[in-house]
C-alpha cells in the first residue's frame, strides 16, 4: 500500500490529505490560532461541583466551562495535586520528581466532592476539543506523547503496545526503557518502537523529559486559565503518529512550512527526509493531485460506489445514519442474497473510508441491504471489522441486529470533518444548489457505461449545455473520440442552450430520453 500526505497552507491554517493508494482517506485541518487543541495542557480553575455527574466544570478560558468527570481524574490525582500547590508555594524546586513522595490512588468509585473544591487549581489536559455546543472534555490524567513513548507522571509502570506481540522484543523494550526512564515517571511503549534501538528511544524519552520540565518551569508563573504547555501542531503530531517506511512521499506547497516539517522529519526519522519534497507547481496543490475533485465527491449526502450503488449520509445531533442503495444496477440477478452481499461489502469499505475521512464519531448506524443467509451477514461483519482497523480512532462493532442494523461507536475527540459540495447554480443566480460541477464528467461517463454496456441502447445522443459540449469535443482526441474507441460506438453530443450548467440528458435513436 502506497500512502503519501498532501499538506496545502492557506491563511486560514493548514489542511492535510492522507492518500493510500492515490485515494483520499482522511483529512484534516489545522487552524492558525488552534487553541483547546487534543492534548494542550492548561491550568484549570474549579467553577462549579456537580455530585449529581459525579463531575466538576473547569475554568480553562474558553467561553463555556469545560467537563471534569471523576473517572478522567486518574488514580494519581492527589500527587497533581499537591505537586501543584508545592510548587505555587516555592517549596519545591526539582523539575522532575525524584525527592517527590507520591500520594496513594484514589478510589474508581469516590466522589469529586471528597478531591475538589471551588476556586481550587488543577492542571488539565484536553481530552476532546470543543464540538457544537458543548465546551471541551479535560482529563486531569496528563502525559506527554512522542513518536516511540509516552511519559506518564506519578507512575512506575511501563506499559508496551499489545501490537507487538513479540515476547524477546517486548522485554527488550521494556528493558531499555527501564535503564533510561526517571523515577516516578511511567512510560507506555508505542508500537512504532519495534525494531528501534537504544539511541533512538532514549532520544525521545529526553525530549518527553524536556517537555515536563519546562512544564514544571511554567507552572508555578501560569494564572488560572491559561495554557500551561501545547501539543505540537496537527501537522507534526500527524507525522510523529502515522509516519512509517510505508510512505513514498510528502508533498508541501508552502515553502517555510516544508522547512518546518523536513527538519522535524530529519528529526524522528533522518533516513525518510528525502521523501519531504517541496511542491512547486502553478495550479494549487490539491488540484493537482486530484484531492479537490475527490473531496467534492466524498462529502456530499449522498455518495456513489464504483458498481453503481449509494449511500445515504444523515448527521443528527444524536447519531449518524447510513443507507445503502443498491441503485438501478444489479450485478447477479439471479441470486439476489448473494447480489446484496456483494453490494453491501463494497459499501462496507467506503463506509469505513467515509468514518475517517469526515471523521464522524458517537453513534452510527447502518442500514445494510437484507441478507437472508446468515453466513453472509457473519461474512460482511467480518469484513467490516477488518476495513475498520485501519482506523486509529477507537471504536466498538456490535454484529447486525435482526432488523439488518450495524450499530458502531467510534471515539469523537474533534469536531466532525464537514465540507459542503454543492456549488451554487449560475442558471438561477444563486436560488437554487446543484451538484459539484468538478465531478459531472463522471457521472456522465458512469451513465454512459451503463446505457451502452447493460442496456445496449444504439445510437445515444448527450445533450448538454454549450459549455459542457465544447469541453467534449475539445482537441483532435476528445472525449467523444475516446468514447468512440472504449465503446465501439459513436456518441452524438448535442448543445442545449435552456440547459444549466450541470444537467444532461441521453436520448435513445427515437430521440426519447433514456430514464436513469
């Protein structure tokens, strides 16, 4: 599998496209001024006990209060605690924590109101960004990532990555991070440490070091509400997450943004530099690789598969729901079962895709064609199970309930990906909404393939707008003559001036228009 990640710079912030295969799996968008970011640390002011949600709302600047529940405290919340006040006080001046005596763990079934209090301060830890209108989600439970470990403080415990399932490696692992970490410091092993030796974890582990000292540095001169300590950009978070020998290449347009991520890129991973290359090119750099057409035609409500069926995407508050149609075009009509199984494992692979890419998290629901047989409907769960593990983002799959329902959860820590595709109609001054004009070239090859190859109509007429029909016969090789030579068949193209832009339409050799 071949992946590559596309980064474009705008004023607005940075978007990047993760390719696999030439196909657009995820996206993601940084702001310029993105604060409340996954992993941002602030000093938080307690504003309000809730016993009823056994829960707290913290003061962390943002303009609604955000929520504190007691299991996201972390059993080592007393030790934060006090390291805190300590260090407000001055009485405690070691950036790490080796004279620090450790508080015992607090009990999973406590109460807040026996730890917190109104007005006290607490550092914490964004869990989830703000989404709609709720404030952001906190964690009192911090750590500090990097590419091959993750420092957790007032812990001893060294956790490994169940992905590496190799015993003589895990304790190798387990042996070198043991030699290097400081005490009551906890560290969990990634799975990208496999295979990595001594210099290269012992590196990061001091740069997780680096970074709670300077923590600690700042935390006694931090005023209530303010930001203690950033997570990297959703850039260089990205690539300290994902990047492996898998990618061929990384693609930037902005020049000092290409400075940036080669040298962080040289940094983690020095022998993968030269696959940073630096995009020079006039047209902008998502068109060019065939990502601006390909989000126009991810992101709309409804989305077409390659045999001819759709979906149907539905976002509520509560949940999001998925329907998939079989359309006008069956492959097998003579076993029906086997036809929707076969339907329904395409649909299962994009809806897998679309899961990552408007990164939709809560609740789904999908409402899959009735399959009669019940080793089909194993088979499909099956299959849908194996497409969702390339997604990094926890979820659950409950197998299909007897009304044909998947029911999946899948973890939200950002607000949903939502781009809108439909551009406004030039016919109507902006009335009225029309599909993408970027994609109308294949949906009329799409329905050109149909007619000719399993209606076996003879003698098609395209009619067009003016436009759309210069653009067809554009060039000595054009698109009516490559038509001509993948079908064997002459497409008559016709100019309709009262058309807008995006409409056409197919007329048989009695000039009646072909239903689609």
């Amino acid at each position: 599998m071949v992946k590559e990640l596309i980064i474009n710079s705008s004023p607005g912030g940075v978007t990047i496209a993760l390719l696999q295969d030439k196909q657009l799996v995820e996206l993601n968008t940084e702001q310029v001024n993105n604060n409340y970011a996954v992993g941002d640390i602030y000093m938080g002011k307690i504003k309000k006990i809730m016993p009823g949600l056994n829960a707290a709302f913290v003061d962390v600047g943002y303009e609604k209060d955000a929520f504190l529940h007691y299991l996201d405290l972390g059993p080592q919340v007393q030790s934060l605690l006090k390291l805190t006040k300590i260090v407000k006080n001055g009485s405690y001046r070691d950036k790490l924590l080796n004279s620090f005596r450790l508080e015992a763990d607090i009990n999973k079934s406590g109460k807040i109101s026996e730890l917190l209090s109104r007005n006290m301060l607490l550092p914490v830890q964004i869990a989830k960004e703000p989404i709609s209108t709720k404030g952001p989600r906190l964690s009192s439970d911090i750590s500090i990532a990097g590419r091959f470990s993750v420092l957790v403080p007032f812990s001893d415990v060294i956790s490994i990555s169940k992905k590496i399932k190799s015993n003589t490696e895990r304790n190798r692992l387990k042996k070198i991070v043991e030699s290097i970490k400081p005490k009551n410091f906890g560290v969990i092993i990634r799975t990208v440490s496999e295979g990595k030796g001594v210099a290269e974890l012992q590196k990061d582990l001091l740069d997780l070091i680096e970074k709670w000292e300077k923590f600690s540095k700042r935390l006694p001169l931090t005023e209530p509400s303010k930001k203690i300590l950033g997570e990297m950009g959703r850039t260089s978070t990205i690539l300290r997450d994902i990047l492996n020998a898998d990618f061929t290449n990384i693609h930037i347009q902005d020049p000092s943004l290409y400075e940036e991520i080669r040298s962080y890129v040289h940094e983690i991973s020095p022998e993968m530099d030269k696959i940073v290359k630096h995009y020079r090119g006039k047209e902008p750099i998502f068109e060019h690789f065939g990502i601006e057409k390909q989000i126009k035609a991810a992101f709309g409500r409804t989305v077409n598969l390659p045999g001819g069926a759709y979906l149907v995407i539905e976002h509520t508050e509560a949940l999001h729901v998925i329907d998939v149609n079989s359309g006008n075009r069956t492959a097998n009509t003579e076993n029906q079962d086997q036809n929707a199984l076969m339907i329904n494992m395409e649909a299962a692979k994009e809806i897998a895709r679309q899961l990552r890419l408007r990164d939709m998290g809560g609740i789904v629901v999908i409402d899959f064609i009735d399959m009669h047989k019940p080793q089909n409907r194993k088979e499909l769960f099956d299959y849908l199970k194996e497409q969702m593990l390339r997604d990094r983002a926890k979820h659950t799959i409950l197998p299909p309930s007897k009304f044909g329902l998947v029911q999946l959860t899948r973890q939200r820590v950002r607000p949903e990906m939502n781009i809108v595709t439909n551009e406004k109609c030039p016919a109507c001054d902006g009335t009225g909404e029309i599909k993408a004009s970027i994609i109308l070239m294949d949906d009329i090859e799409n329905n050109l393939n149909y007619i000719l190859n399993e209606q076996n109509e003879k003698n098609v007429t395209l009619c067009v707008h003016p436009y759309i029909e210069a653009y067809i016969k554009k060039g000595l090789f054009s698109n009516q003559w490559k038509w001509f030579f993948k079908y064997n068949k002459w497409i008559t193209v016709k100019p309709s001036p009262s058309y807008y832009l995006t409409e056409f339409h197919f007329l048989n050799s009695k000039d009646e228009e072909i239903k689609l």
